[in-house]
C-alpha cells in the first residue's frame, strides 16, 4: 500500500465517520438516511454524465452490491434508533475488517500471513468486549437487540466490501462504478419514505435539507476513496486501514453527543485498533 493510498483511505475513514455522526444526529432516521441516500442518487446522476460507464463484467456487482448496501443502511438506522453511536458505530465497523479478511482469502485468493492472523484474534477479543462489558462504564446494561443490530450491520459492510473489492477492479473506471452504485442503491430508502410519509415527507425533510445533503456528499466521498484504494492494494489491508475510523467515532460520540465512554469502552476500542493495525502489517 502505497502512502497515497494509505492517505486516501484514512481521508476516508474521517469522512466516514463524519456521515454517520450526521446521520446519528438527526432523530428521526428514516428522514436522515432519506436525504442521505437521495443525495447519493442525485451525486451519482451528475457525475455519471461525465465519467467512464462501467464495464459489462462489473454490472452483476453492482447489483448485488446495491442490495446489501440497503441491507446495510437499513440496519445501520436500527442501530442508531437502538443504541449509543459511541458503541453502535464501533462494534459495526470492527466486525467488517474480520470478516472481509476471511472472505478475501476464500473468494479473492489474497491469504492472510501471521500478523493479519494475530489481528484478526486481537481485533475480535476487542469487539467481544465493547458488545459484553464495553458499557460498564456508563452504568448501564448491554442492550442486545442494539449490539446484534451493529453486528449485522458489520457483516452487511463486510459484503458490500468484498462484492465491491472485485467488481470495480473489473469495471474500467473506479468513478464510473461508484456513480451507478450511488444511483442504484439511493433509491430503495426515499421510495420506501414517500410510501410511508406521502405528501408530508416534504416538510418533514425541509429542517434536515442542509445536514443531511452535507451527510451525503461525506458518504459519496468517503467510499469512492475507499473503491479507488481498493484498485491500488488488497482488500484486508485496505479494510482494516478504513476501520481506524472507529477511534474518530468514539471520540465525536463522546465530544458532540455527550456519550460516556468510559475506561472499558476505551479499552476495548483500543484493542480493536491494535488488531486492525496488526491486520495492515501484511501491506
């Protein structure tokens, strides 16, 4: 991995958490991921005009790919409904760099050495531990429709992660795919809004118009840098480079939303980071 690429990727991982930090904030999710996800559509469509169409061979990633990002948005706002961003966010990303490790080395042949393997066991003992005492801290219980949420989500993220990871290295041009990804998956999540709030959904977005296109414009940024690192280096690394995004995440949940994180939250988080970076030895 090239220091370039190092830097697209952790760009990324800010951006990233940034988009969930304003996704988080507005309360009402289904509006949140509405203009998240209808902003995306409209990004794509501009940028479609100008850039590569994708190749044949990448259209059947697309299309899967689209469906387990609704997947993924879909339980990305169960998880923030449910529980803490400072927990939600970090338990959703640790999962995926675990699991695009295994499915990296099954479907794309790229096999991990002994340091990515030790990660994967420091990553993990981190995340068991922010789900089962990573909340001690804050005085309260673990809230376990919340922490399966987050962990379904992580694995919706791993999918998309690998899906992605091959079909833009065979679509020609990384800004062609992301923008047919965009508008592909953008438009599951308003149609569905309309359908349930009808002729006041207009009003009821009007307040978040500024926040949530913001939000999206983060979104589009974030893993278009994430699909053109994964043309320049593998999957793994590139993964577990994204995911140091959790530590940006704990600390907004902490900064902006007043969340106690707490010594084991810390802790555990910190693992997880450790894990992560043992994962990215094998760049």
């Amino acid at each position: 991995m090239t220091p370039l690429v190092a830097m697209a990727v952790l760009t990324a991982a800010f951006t990233h958490a940034a988009w969930n930090a304003l996704a988080h904030a507005i309360k009402d999710q289904l509006l949140s991921f509405t203009l998240i996800s209808g902003g995306g559509v409209l990004i794509g469509a501009a940028a479609a005009c100008f850039v590569p169409f994708p190749a044949a061979d990448a259209w059947p990633y697309l299309l899967v790919s689209a469906a387990l990002h609704v997947a993924y948005m879909l339980l990305l706002m169960r998880s923030f409904t449910l529980g803490d961003f400072g927990q939600m966010y970090p338990i959703a990303r640790g999962t995926a760099p675990l699991v695009v490790t295994v499915l990296a080395a099954v479907f794309v042949g790229e096999r991990p050495d002994g340091w990515a393997t030790a990660g994967v066991a420091v990553a993990s003992a981190g995340l068991v531990g922010l789900a089962l005492w990573g909340i001690r801290g804050t005085g309260k219980r673990p809230h376990w429709p919340a922490i399966l949420a987050a962990l379904a989500t992580g694995l919706a993220i791993a999918g998309y992660t690998t899906v992605d990871g091959v079909g833009v290295r065979a679509s020609g041009s990384s800004l062609g795919y992301v923008a047919w990804l965009m508008i592909l998956e953008g438009l599951a999540i308003p149609l569905y809004a309309l359908h349930r709030r009808r002729s006041a959904l207009p009003a009821q977005l009007r307040p978040h118009a500024v926040r949530g296109l913001l939000g999206a414009a983060l979104s589009v940024t974030a893993y278009g840098l994430v699909l053109w690192a994964q043309t320049r280096a593998a999957l793994a690394p590139v993964a577990a480079l994204r995911e140091s995004s959790i530590i940006v995440g704990a600390a907004i949940g902490a900064v902006f939303f007043k969340e106690r994180f707490g010594t084991p939250r810390i802790a555990a988080a910190g693992l997880m980071v450790v894990g992560i970076g043992l994962m990215l030895h094998t760049s």
